[in-house]
C-alpha cells in the first residue's frame, strides 16, 4: 500500500500506473489534501496544527 501527495496534481500517466499496481497506491491532490485536513484537524495535536494551522476567515455577502 503507497500513498503519494501532489499538490499541483498527477499526470494521467501516474493515475493510470496507479489503477494498475499491484498494490494499492493512493493518489492525494492539494485538494483532497486539504480536505482532509480541515476534516480531521480537531484529531491532529498541537505539534502537527503548527505546521499547517487553520484559521476561521469570514465575509459578507452582500449578493445573499
């Protein structure tokens, strides 16, 4: 089992090789990273909050 992050995202070459491993090989894109950040950052500890910290940003729309 692999798992390989790219924030900027995976040729179709990789994706392909990936579908085709033997193995299981996870692909994670800044998106689905991100993601999964924000889904399980209450679990993280403090250490690991330090290098990627979230802060709540709110706004107004004024088109709502």
């Amino acid at each position: 089992m692999g798992v390989f992050i790219s924030l900027t995202g995976f040729t179709r070459d990789a994706e392909e090789l990936a579908r085709r491993a033997s193995r299981r090989i996870t692909l994670i894109d800044g998106d689905a990273f991100l993601d999964l950040w924000v889904e399980h950052y209450p679990q993280i500890d403090e250490e690991g909050r330090k290098l990627l910290p979230i802060k709540r940003v709110s706004f107004l729309d004024i088109e709502a």
